[in-house]
C-alpha cells in the first residue's frame, strides 16, 4: 500500500530532527531520576575520623544554630543515656510551672525512704531538710541528684506519665526505661532472685550496705533477723565483683537495665528547644540554660578545652561518658549531644577525648585560633 505524500514528507522530517532532541531526552531521564545522596561535608567527615579511635559505641549530633549546618554520625542510634534522661524531666517539670500545676517555691521535707545513693549531694544531708522545688531542679541538673530526680519524676507524673508527653511534644525517640532505683534493684537481683521485690527504700539501704557507705546506719533497723544475711550477702567479696560487673555490663548491653533510651539526634532537638526558648516560657527557658551553666560534673569533657561558655547535661556508668549541651561559641551557639557508651579504657581518658573533639567542633565554626608567636632569635 502506498503511504501518502504529507506522512511521507512528516517521516521523513521526524527522523531528521530527531537526533537534536536526543540530548534534551537523556536530560528529562537523568531529572526524573532520584539525586545522589550529598557527599558528608568537611565537619561530618572530621566526626568520622574522630570517632573511629574513640574506645566505644558513640553517637554525635552537631548543630550550629545561626547557620543551620548540621553534621552527625550515627545520630539516629539508640543509646543508653544514664543521666541525660533527666534533661526531659527538667523541661516538662517547667512546663508545669508555667501551667500553674507545680509551684518553683513549694518546699519538700526528705526523709530516710526519699533517699537514693549514687550522684548527689542531697543525701548527704540531715534528714528533714526541705529544699524548693527550684532546689530540686537545680541538683537534678548540676550534681545530677538521684534524691531530687526521683522527686520530681513523682511530681511530673511518673514513668508512663513522661513519655506519654514526649511522644506528644514530638521526641518519641526520648523515654525513661524505669526509675533508678528500679534498675539499681535489678542489679542486685543478680545475687538473690528475692532482691526483684525490694522497696526503693530496702534497694537503697542495701546499695549503701554493699558499698560500705556509713549511710546504711539509718537503713540497719530494715534488715534485722532473716534479713540479716541479705547485708551479709551483698558484702560478700563474691558477690560485689557480681554486682560491680552488672553495674558495669548490663546499662549498656541490656535495655531494662538503662535509665533512658535517646537518640543523639533528638536531644539535640530537645537541646536546641531549651536555647530558643520555644519549649517553655521565655523565662523558664532561661532558668533552665541558667541551670545547665552551673554544671558542676563532665569539667573534662565538652567544656574541657574551651574557653567559651558550655551549658550542658552529663551521663555516666562506669562504661557510660555522656555529654550533651549548648556551646556560645564566638560564631554563634552550637549544640552537641555526645553519647559514648561501653568505654573500653579509662573514663578520664574518654573524657579528655570528648573535650578534644569539641574543641575540633567550635575551631571548625570559629577558626582555629592563630598559633602563638615566637619568640625573637637571641
């Protein structure tokens, strides 16, 4: 069959121009195509670099505010938090106190069954001492007191009642696993099943006991009789090194014995909330950055080699060095949330290696500082 003239002539000019279009149609597919990944910037590869020699399982989030540049390496893993779980319960006790429902003066008598042992110096104190509310915070944040945590964890709702928030304020990857002292009994149920039932009062008379802390003389009436042999038991030699190995082992390994579960990433979120002041009012944002500069723990670790303000959060374990917090660097604030856990050499070791790479992190957003003259050739 003959095929027309005009689809004769439109053949012959559709093959013609064909090939000038050709380019244009390879350029339609490579744009209909997924981008490449973009290539680790120059701060995330140093992070990199860093963190392959550090001596554990470690996490960082880097967040420079007034330029937005962010670098992170594994930011999005889980990692035991030890005491940084404790920033969520000083923001969400602040939101209270901005609702009218927790008051900043309101006093707390503490009596032997409010004591906790570990950080702190609250229980150090004579008994029916009663600090602020605001007292409690403050302790909770810069000695990272296990006595004012533990009350203000009851005043913003227990456990269940704080995550709940934290999933509706947006960090679902921020929960406390279980109060301290549920995880310390855990711990000491290693050497007798019948421990899994103490009460936090019985849990921390016999971790005073097994540490031989003068403390356990206020906790001796507890254990008389039958119970006797549970004092006899935990200050056995065997038995410490059980217990001194779980201590150890099990926070990190084994998530029912973390305090808290974060991710680098969202504390960093929950960091830079506090700083902009968007998380609470303007003026309890500002007590709390007041509070998280008067840290008194972690000298050796953000803050170690700067010489600009840091406002921050520790975490520790005898494998645990935690540092998270707000850096006023000349350039502008910079968050970091560090997470090291299962350190593998001495914790002082960590932490100088913490504070190394901050100072790496705030001479990346300042410049390195000018190195020093030299002296004139006698």
């Amino acid at each position: 069959m003959r095929v027309p003239a005009a689809r004769s002539l439109f053949t012959a000019l559709a093959l013609a121009v064909a090939p000038l279009f050709e380019p244009l149609s390879v350029f339609a597919q490579s744009a209909a195509r997924p981008a490449p990944p973009p290539a680790a910037g120059s701060l995330t590869r140093l992070l990199e670099t860093e963190l392959a020699r550090f001596p554990a399982r470690t996490g960082v989030y880097v967040k420079h505010l007034t330029t937005g540049e962010e670098a992170v390496v594994r930011a999005d893993d889980a990692f035991s938090s030890a005491s940084v779980i404790k920033l969520t319960i000083l923001v969400r006790a602040f939101q209270l106190v901005d609702e009218g429902k927790l008051n900043l003066a309101e006093r707390v008598e503490i009596g032997r069954a409010d004591l906790r042992d570990g950080s702190g110096v609250l229980q150090y104190h004579d008994l029916g001492q009663t600090p602020t509310i605001k007292d409690l915070l403050t302790e909770m944040v810069i000695t990272s007191d296990n006595v004012a945590t533990d009350q203000l964890l009851t005043r913003v709702g227990g456990v269940d009642s704080l995550n709940a928030w934290l999933v509706r304020a947006g960090f679902p990857h921020l929960s406390m696993v279980a109060r301290g002292h549920v995880y310390r009994r855990k711990i000491l149920a290693l050497v007798n099943p019948a421990f899994d039932a103490l009460s936090a009062e019985e849990t921390t008379g016999l971790q005073y006991a097994q540490q031989g802390d003068p403390l356990f003389q206020l906790y001796a009436p507890l254990f008389t009789g039958e119970r006797a042999r549970w004092v006899d038991m935990v200050r056995d030699p065997a038995n410490k090194k059980i217990l001194a190995d779980g201590r150890a082992r099990l926070p990190v390994v084994d998530r029912a014995y973390w305090l808290g579960d974060m991710t680098p990433r969202e504390t960093g979120r929950l960091l830079e909330a506090i700083e902009r002041g968007t998380i609470a009012s303007p003026a309890s944002t500002a007590l709390m950055r007041t509070m998280l500069r008067r840290q008194q723990a972690g000298a050796r670790r953000i803050p170690h080699y700067l010489d600009v303000p840091v406002a921050h959060k520790t975490g520790d374990s005898p494998v645990i060095a935690n540092d998270v917090g707000m850096v006023y660097a000349r350039s502008g604030t910079v968050i970091i949330a560090f997470f090291a856990n299962g350190v593998t050499t001495q914790i002082g070791e960590a932490e100088d290696l913490i504070g190394a790479l901050a100072r790496r992190i705030v001479e990346y957003f300042d410049g390195a500082p000018a190195a020093p003259a030299r002296p004139p050739a006698p």
